[in-house]
C-alpha cells in the first residue's frame, strides 16, 4: 500500500521539476531576445560581417537540459499517482 500525501520523495519531484521548468523558461526568453536581435533589429553594418551570439549556446543548452530534466521528473510523479 502507498503512503498518500506530501512524501520527501514527492517534494524532491516537485522541486526538481519546477526548478527545471524555470531554468528552461529562462532559456527560452533568452532564444526569443536573440531572435529579435536577429530578425527585428539587425545592427546596421556598411557591409556583411559573420555575427556570433555569445549567448545562444547557453540558451539552447538551458532549454535542452530544462526540458529533459522536467520531463523525466513529471514522468515520475505521473507515474508514481
């Protein structure tokens, strides 16, 4: 028989999932404002010059990892109901 109610275990889920979904929201805002730097507002250049964005790569590591991470911790907690 399983213990009903707010259990360590349950917490952790919670925590870690809630926690991960912030970290992928996070990095998802910051896809989108790399986005309207690319595609709304280019700086203005005299002639073509490669752009590299510093922060892309942690952004999309932040999303990849933040999704990953909920998704297995909220398949638990489904699984576990």
């Amino acid at each position: 028989m399983v213990a009903e109610g707010l259990t360590a275990w349950r917490v952790y889920l919670y925590a870690v999932s809630f926690i991960a979904l912030i970290v992928a929201i996070m990095g998802s805002v910051s896809l989108l404002a790399i986005a309207v730097e690319v595609f709304i507002y280019p700086p203005p250049q005299p002639y073509p010059v490669p752009h590299y964005y510093p922060e892309l790569p942690g952004s999309v590591a932040q999303v990849v990892v933040g999704l990953v991470v909920w998704g297995y911790h909220w398949m638990l907690l489904k699984k576990e109901h």
